[in-house]
C-alpha cells in the first residue's frame, strides 16, 4: 500500500507540474493574441468620412483663398502716368531641364484629385501647365515642388505623377 502511495504522489506531482508549464504556454499565446489584436486595432483605419469631410474643408478653404484673392481689396491699384506697368513674372524654366508646356490649350490640372483652382493657379505659375509635365516629374521635381508650395509630401500622398499619367493617357 505504501508503494501505491508513492506512485500516486508523485503522478501528483508530475500531473501539476505539466499543468504548469502547460498554462505557461496558453497564457504566453493568448498574450501574443492579444497583442496583435491590439497592435491591429491600433492601426490607423482609413476613415471615409473623415477624409471626405477634410476634401471638403480644404476645397472650402481653397475657394476661400480664392475669393480673397479676387476681392477689390486686394487688387493692384491701375498704375498711374507716372508709373510704368508692372510685367507679370514669367513662369519657371521647366523642371529638371523637361521642355516646357507644349503649345495649345492647357490642362485641366484640377481633375487630378487633390488639386484645386488655387494650387492649379500655381502649378501654372510655375510653368506646369499638361498632364505630361507632371507624369514626367523626377523625385528632385516634386522635391522641389513640394518645398516650394508648402505641401509636406501631399504629392506622394495623393499619387499626383500616376493620376497625371493616366489622364495623359485619356486624352
């Protein structure tokens, strides 16, 4: 009877000891669970309305930018007699020595998504005036462009070069 009594200890013991390490296990791949289903509710979703919600603003805010600028107030006074006529800057060069806007009418830039009438104003400040120039931009072009205007890597974002090379495509 004593040599059962050991036997069924020491079952005991094993029994609690693989129970053990057992529930070690689980609780370590429950853990992992949870941290990725934590990392993947962490994970910035993409919001619909929110981004339709920001289009709006920043349509709203470029119509806003627009308007000031057509205000009387902020036209030029008619230069007087006295004073000669102030010329227009002329447009930038191209960019990385890309031939200039082929003549004939300009590009609607405004259809690519993310560009309004007041960055298109711009763009064609700059000289881009066709879907083509955009297509054909270098990394040092839209650097170059993105300092200029203040964008902060939106034309990455909004993927202006593949958008213009599919409307070039369309026409």
């Amino acid at each position: 009877m004593q040599n059962f009594a050991l036997i069924a200890t020491a079952l005991l013991v094993v029994a609690f000891f693989l129970g053990c390490i057992v529930g070690c296990i689980l609780r370590g791949l429950l853990r992992r669970e949870e941290v990725q289903v934590e990392a993947s509710e962490a994970a910035p979703k993409p919001d619909l309305k929110a981004r339709a919600a920001t289009a709006v603003q920043v349509d709203a805010e470029e119509a806003e930018a627009r308007s000031a600028e057509d205000s009387p107030e902020t036209l030029a006074p008619a230069p007087t007699a006295a004073e000669p006529p102030m010329r227009e800057p002329e447009p930038a060069s191209g960019f990385s020595d890309r031939p200039q806007a082929s003549i004939g009418e300009p590009d609607d830039l405004k259809r690519i998504k993310g560009v309004g009438p007041v960055i298109e104003k711009k763009l064609k400040a700059m000289g881009v005036e066709r879907f083509e120039q955009i297509a054909n931009w270098t990394r040092a072009d839209v650097e170059k462009i993105d300092t200029e205007l203040k964008f902060r890597g939106r034309i990455d974002r909004e993927d202006w070069i593949a958008q213009a090379k599919a409307l070039a495509e369309d026409r």
